[in-house]
C-alpha cells in the first residue's frame, strides 16, 4: 500500500526527532480550537501561569513513565501503558488505568465528532449526520491501518502547527498589548472561590497534556534505535515543553487580539469570531484548523480505544479460526468509536452536545489518573528498587518533595470539582473517590520514602 508506507517513513526520523514529535505532534490536543475561550474569564497572566504549573507537572509524569519503560528489559517492554502499569503496580492498578484512559479518549472522540460537524455545518450547509457519517467512515478506515493513525498524527500534527504560527504571526497587528492588564482572580473583588473564572480553562489543560500517554507506543518505534535511552528521554521532555510554548503563544495572540467580552460565553470555536474580528484569510485558515486538529485527535483517540478495547476483552491464547481473528483485528477495536458515533447523533437530535462539559469530565475523571496519580506510583516503585535515574535530570523530578507537590496538586483539584465545581451527584462521588486513592498514595509517600 503505497500510501500507508510513504507516511509510515516519517517513523524513521532521528531518535530526539521521533521522541519530540510523538508528544508535540501526535499528542497535539484539538482543545486549541476552544481553550482561549475558557482562558478569557481569567485573562492572559493568570492562564500562563496555569500552563506554566502544569508544565511542570506533567514534565515529571512524563519522566516518570519514560523512566520506567528504560528500566524493563528490551524483550520484555510493554505496547501499552496499561501493562506497563501491570509489570509496576499490579493487575487492579492496571485496570484503573485502561479505564481512566478508556474515558480520556472516548469523551475527546465525542467532542473531536462534535466539532467537526458542526464546523462543516456552518460552513457548507452539510447536515450533522451525513457530516459525522462520513467522518466516521474515514476514522474508521485510518485505525485499520494499525501504524499509519500515528504516522498520520505526525503529519498533520505538523501542518496544525505551521497553520497555527501563520495564524499568530498575522494576528500582531491586531493584538492589543494593554489587555495584558486584563486578570479576574478568586477571592479579589468579592468574588470568592468564583469556580465560573478558572473551572473551564483548568479542566480543559489537564486534559490538553496527553503526552505521557504516548510515551509506551513512542518507545516502540524510538529505543530500538536507541538502546541506551537519553534521546527518548530528552526528546519526550522538550516536547512536552514545545507544546506549553506554543500553548502560550496562542493565548497571547488570540486573547489579547479579542476582547473578553467577545469571548466569554463562545461555544465551541473561537477561529469563526476571530476571523470575523481580523481578516478573512484568518477566518479561512481557521476553518482549516477546526478541520485538522479535532481529526488529527479522533484519529488518535479512536486508535487508542482500539488498543483499550482490547486490553478489557483479550482473545484466548489458543489458535483461531480467519473470522475470529478478523472479529479481533478489525471489529473489536472499532466497537468504541461506533459507540461514540451513535451517541454523538442522539446528543445532536436531542440538542444536548456540548464539548467543553466533555473536556471536563474527561480531563478531572482521566487525566487526574492516567497522567497524574500513576504516574507518581510509578516512580515511587522505581524508587523503592534502589535503581539510580537514568539521566542526571531526572533525579530533580524523582524528588519526595516535588512527587508529593504533584499528588497534592491533583487531590486538590479532584476535590475542587468534586465539591465545588459540579452539581451531578455521580461525578461528584467519583472525583471525591480519585481524590481518596491520591490521598492514601500521598501518605505512603511520607511513610514510605525517605
């Protein structure tokens, strides 16, 4: 197939290259398109500094996992994060983190399916439904593919990036540099907690950084051809890194070309109202971005659930017969896209789909897991089995005082939205509950560590 193998060369770049780009590129997050929104309650500083602290933090999550696939022997190197959890932490550790990553990517593929249908809605009068038909179809043809859904990822991961930097740069002549000034924070001006300034833009970051969770498929393709580590390692980090920067660049230009008042209450994109405001080469472009990266992230969302799918529903180990293994190869993994698809067409009937509360759900009930909590478990096992860090950088993330920083970090959220934040009874108990789990991890830190 000479399509699948011509994109399939892009895996063979350098190993720094490869490692950088599965987290810059491929893990590209399509909140791009909504974040300056929830960021404009806040303003400009308040949210850098968001993006700042979750660097940071998932700066160690991600040495964290990085560490503990370089320790496993080549031959016995986990194809998910799921297992390599299980080789740490055991069967039920696991099992959390299949589902905590089972909800990260299928409430992103909704949100990815509502964005697309509506953007081509808007812009070609198409309906919904055959918009998210044909959409469906083509994500379900790239995922059979197997590698191409990251090789692709790759490459229009890189397209979204240059599309976004040409949106920044003819975006300077129209930011406005005194809406610098522009902040709103809790407990100033009689506003108390005030969850309506920060709850979006805090929800949707947590969610924006899913690096970490490439890491086990980006060892795969990167330490073969680099036994000894250090450019997986450093690659994963700046990546991870490049991402904040260009985070931080677009909310500079986006929210500081837009007044707060023609942003705060937007649904769904903000690239329509921006080129409304600017140019209309801006607004063309824009449309091109809405496009890309929600299809860039359901392609890598319905990948993933692929490979979930398949962890919760192993085949026997016993020979086949050709239909079961095609049932196994092509069906299963294909089961939860169909899913989210038919749930996006009855959210879309009965007018009740919205992303943001989506992004939400998925970042404080996920990624509080997935790339919070285990990961911090995961370093502590590495820890307790005397093994030195791998690279001299990585001893300022193994250290007690920043892992039990990050852990306290998370339970404070978790509680935030558990008790103040959300209204459903159901959510709320399974916030609370997370928040608990981190707490008993937090105290063997303390117990444990020394």
């Amino acid at each position: 197939m000479p399509i699948k193998v011509g994109l399939d060369r892009v895996l063979n770049l350098p190993p720094f290259w490869l490692s950088f780009a599965f987290m810059a590129l491929v893990s590209l997050p399509m909140s791009y398109v909504a974040f300056p929104i929830t960021a404009a309650p806040l303003g400009v500083l308040p949210s850098l500094g968001i993006i700042a602290l979750l660097t940071l933090v998932m700066c160690t999550t991600t040495a964290a996992i990085a560490e503990a696939i370089v320790l496993i022997p080549p031959e016995s190197r986990p194809k998910n994060l799921h297992d390599l959890v299980v080789i740490y932490l055991g069967k039920r550790a696991g099992t959390i983190t299949a589902l905590a990553i089972t909800v990260i990517f299928f409430v992103v593929l909704l949100a990815c399916n509502i964005s697309i249908i509506e953007t081509l809605n808007a812009f070609t009068g198409w309906s919904k439904y055959l918009s998210l038909s044909i959409f469906g179809v083509v994500t379900l043809l790239v995922i059979s593919f197997g590698s191409i859904a990251h090789s692709l990822s790759l490459v229009a991961g890189a397209i979204a990036i240059l599309v976004m930097i040409t949106i920044i740069v003819a975006l300077i002549p129209f930011v406005d540099i005194d809406r610098i000034l522009y902040f709103q924070l809790p407990f100033t001006n009689n506003f108390g907690l005030a969850p309506n300034i920060w709850s979006g833009f805090l929800g949707v970051m947590i969610l924006s950084f899913i690096g970490p969770l490439l890491l086990v498929p980006s060892a795969m393709y990167v330490l073969p051809r680099n036994p000894e580590a250090h450019l997986f390692i450093k690659g994963s980090l700046w990546g991870i890194v490049f991402q904040a920067l260009l985070m931080g660049l677009w909310i500079i230009a986006v929210d500081l070309t837009l007044l707060p008042g023609q942003l705060i209450g937007l649904h769904g994109t903000v690239l329509i109202e921006l080129g409304e405001v600017t140019n209309p080469l801006i607004k063309v472009m824009g449309a091109v971005l809405v496009l890309i990266l929600p299809g860039l992230a359901a392609i890598r969302s319905a990948a993933q659930l692929g490979v979930q799918v398949n962890i919760f529903f192993k085949s026997s180990k016993q020979v086949q017969d050709g239909n079961i293994r095609i049932f196994n190869q092509y069906i299963l993994p294909a089961i939860p896209t169909l899913a989210a698809l038919l749930l996006v067409a009855i959210l879309v009937d009965i007018d009740k789909a919205d992303v943001s509360i989506f992004l939400s759900i998925g970042g404080i009930l996920g990624s509080t897991i997935a790339t919070g909590i285990i990961p911090i478990m995961l370093y502590k096992a590495v820890i307790q089995k005397n093994i030195k860090p791998h690279l001299p950088l990585l001893g300022f993330f193994r250290s007690r005082l920043l892992m039990i920083l990050n852990l306290t970090f998370f339970i404070i959220i978790l509680l935030l939205y558990g008790l103040v934040v959300w209204d459903s009874l159901i959510i709320q108990v399974l916030a609370c509950l997370i928040s608990v789990v981190a707490i008993s991890q937090l105290l063997k830190i303390f117990t444990v560590l020394k």
